[in-house]
C-alpha cells in the first residue's frame, strides 16, 4: 500500500468562534471502522471540536475501501473519508506506557469521549471508565461494542453483523417465509449504535451539571433490536405470538410490496381506503378494482392473487419516477427504488442540499453525505476533508498537552506517535 505524504497541519479549532449548536465542545474519539468515527462525525457536523485518535498504523477503515479506480492508498479508502470528515486528526499507540499517559492527559481537555474497542481491550490499555474518570470526572465517555459493556458477550470479538443477527432481525426480515434466513447489508447495527450513542451522549452532556460526567453503554445489537426490529415485534414475542417474514411486504394488505415496473422497480404501500382510491383513480379505474369490497385492505390481501398480476401489468409499462409522482399525485404512497448513482442525482436531495462536494489532497472533490438533520437557528457547518494520518499532530500535542517538538521527534521514532 502506498505510504502518504503528511501534508501540514491545518488549524480549525472549533472552540474558537464556531457557530454550530455543538460549537464549544471538545470531542476525543478512540475509535476505528463505522460505529465510533459515525458518532464523533455527528458531533462534529454541529460544530463540535472533534480530535481523532489513531494507532500510527491508522484505522483499519483506512485498508478497507473502497478505492477509487482500485488503487490501495490509506488516504484514499472512501469508507474512511465519509465517517471522519471535520475532524482534526491526531495518532498516538495507547497501549504503551507513554501513549497512554498522553492520551489520559488529553483527555483532561475534553468533555467527550468516545469509543468502540471492546471492554477487554480498554482495561489491558489502562482506559477502562474508572481510570479515565479519576483524571476527568466531567467527561462524558460514549461506549459502542457489538454487545454491551456487560453479560458474558461483552468481551467477544464480533462485527457489525454479529450485532445485528443476534438482534433477531435476520429472522424477522431477511428472506421468504419457511427457508433460511439472509445476510443483511453491511454496517446497519454500526450506523444504529452510532446514532443511539450520539443521541444520548449528547443527553448525558445536557444532564452533567445535574449528574456529573458518566459513561454510555451502547450495545449495537440492542439498538438494533430496538429500533430496526422495532418494540412491536418483541411485543408480540411478549404476547406469545412469534411473528415470521412474509418475503413480499405486508401481508395485511394488497398491494404493499416491491413491484417491478419498466425501468426498475417500486414500493407501493396501500393500507387505507383513501389510498386505495386514490391508486385506483391513478391507474384510470379499471373494472378490476371497482368492487366496493376492495375498500377493505384486508379484502384486498385476501385476493392479492387477482391484485398483484394487475399490479404489475399497469407497473410494467411506465417508469418508477412516473409511476411514484403519478400515485404520489392522488394521495397513494408509492416511492421509486433508486440505486445509490440515483440517490446521489435524486433532486429532492440535491434542494434539500444532503449532499456536499468536499476537496481532499488524494481525492480531489469527493460528493459525501451532510449532517441528516436541521437545526433552523444553528445549521450544520461546512464539512471539511477527513484527515490524513497524524496531520494535526504537532497542533494537537503540543497545544493541548504541551509537548516539546524534540519530544514529538523522539516519540515518533519510538512509534508511540
């Protein structure tokens, strides 16, 4: 892989005038992949002064990809650029005895910590809660593992998508009824632990002058089972109900399940009777849809057999975008599935301005996703590039931890910097 060339530091302290609803607060993030580096960009999206820690080696993100043109270069995994933007970056080895007082000095500066390495992990480096809040009681410390800070998975290795099956929701969702469930698409229980740990580590900072600094313990499965299979579905488990997957949609009602159409596919969804009136009127009132007794989404389920074929035999001649304005136009709720080269040009995006051009060193000008969510009086600032590996590290150490450059020199030489 090709080695980069460190460019400059930049210097963009946050604390110093931002404008953003986070503007004054100072984030350190220990983190690498999705889960942590996603909440820290969160933070960062509003104004948040966040500092990423990385080993010497640089997040693993970093050699995942994907890379433009297929070219393997540390500063060019896009996985990385997309979750670090706005941040300012720094590199430290914590399991070292120097690295590690570094870091805790580091952390005396900060209101926030965040985290995603295993419990395990953390108390063989010396930063478990305890140690940490000896040097900094106010901090709040935000903790995303696969499973929890306790109960006997705690300390398992386990991925993204160990979390989300063990949540339940591979039964629940992926796949037909009566055959074996299906992987689901990558990084989902990350992303849903990152926002649970951003939310509520951002309530935890709002509680500290009741309560104090303390930890949040976020289990990426948990989430998942919270909010992706969602409490109806427990709730029914509770009830003593064990709902399957229905491998076509909703099997309450008709039509309410991807459709294919002339260039592509949508998702129609029809539960109430204005709904199916207003499809009905969309599609020219065919005599197939005129009984009164289709009014009844039950009914309608209950003869999808007659339902779908004449579904998709008006679908099949007209395309998704028309067809999702057309229903969209008489009260239907019908959206076009658009693939991710469609949801970048997709111009309800593009008004709402969710996609910004951001300028990189190795990258050129990269389109990534903004902040997902507003703020009418303190809007998310400008994203600026994620940084190249250890690029604020003369800013960062000497400013806020006050070494010396010949202590930076000899340090990286050692490989703790």
């Amino acid at each position: 892989m090709t080695e980069p060339q460190i460019s400059a530091p930049a210097s963009f302290d946050r604390t110093d005038g931002g404008t953003g609803a986070l503007s004054g607060i100072r984030v350190i993030e220990l983190g690498q992949m999705v889960s942590a580096p996603y909440c820290a960009r969160l933070f960062a999206d509003l104004g948040a002064d966040v500092v990423k820690v990385e080993p010497p080696e640089g997040d693993t993100a970093r050699r995942m990809g994907p890379f433009p043109g297929g070219e393997r270069h540390i500063e060019k995994s896009g996985l990385f650029f997309v979750n670090n933007t706005s941040k300012r970056g720094v590199t430290c080895r914590v399991g070292t005895e120097e690295g590690r007082e570094l870091f805790l000095e580091l952390l005396t500066t900060a209101d926030v910590l965040i985290e995603n390495n295993l419990p395990w992990q953390m108390r063989a480096w010396g930063l478990d809660y305890e140690a940490i809040a000896k040097r900094n009681q106010a901090l709040v410390m935000v903790s995303i593992t696969p499973f929890g800070q306790t109960g006997p998975y705690s300390d398992w290795h386990g991925h993204d998508l160990n979390a989300y099956h063990l949540s339940g929701a591979s039964w629940r969702y992926c796949g037909r009824p009566g055959e074996m469930p299906l992987q689901h698409g990558t990084y989902s229980a990350d992303y849903f632990g990152a926002a649970t740990g951003a939310a509520w580590g951002m309530g935890a900072l709002f509680g500290r002058d009741a309560i104090g600094g303390q930890r949040l313990d976020v289990s990426c499965a948990e989430a998942i089972a919270a909010t992706f299979v969602g409490g109806a579905n427990i709730a029914a488990v509770c009830a003593g109900r064990n709902d399957r997957r229905t491998g076509r949609g909703n099997a309450l009602s008709a039509p309410a399940t991807i459709l294919p159409c002339r260039d592509g596919h949508v998702w129609m969804m029809v539960m109430e009777p204005g709904q199916w009136r207003g499809l009905r009127t969309a599609m020219g009132n065919p005599a197939w849809a005129e009984p009164e007794m289709f009014d009844d989404t039950r009914v309608r389920a209950e003869h999808e057999d007659l339902v779908y074929p004449m579904m998709t035999e008006w679908c099949r001649e007209r395309d998704k975008m028309e067809l999702m304005e057309l229903c969209q136009a008489h009260g239907c709720p019908v959206s076009a599935i658009l693939n991710i080269a469609e949801v970048a040009e997709q111009p309800h995006l593009q008004e709402r301005g969710y996609f910004v051009d951001v300028s990189h060193e190795h990258l050129g000008k990269v389109r990534v996703m903004g902040a997902p969510f507003r703020f009418s009086d303190s809007p998310a600032l400008a994203l600026s590039p994620a940084p190249v590996l250890g690029q604020h590290n003369d800013e960062i150490w000497r400013q806020r931890v006050g070494l010396s450059v010949g202590d930076l020199a000899r340090m990286r030489k050692q490989g703790v910097l």
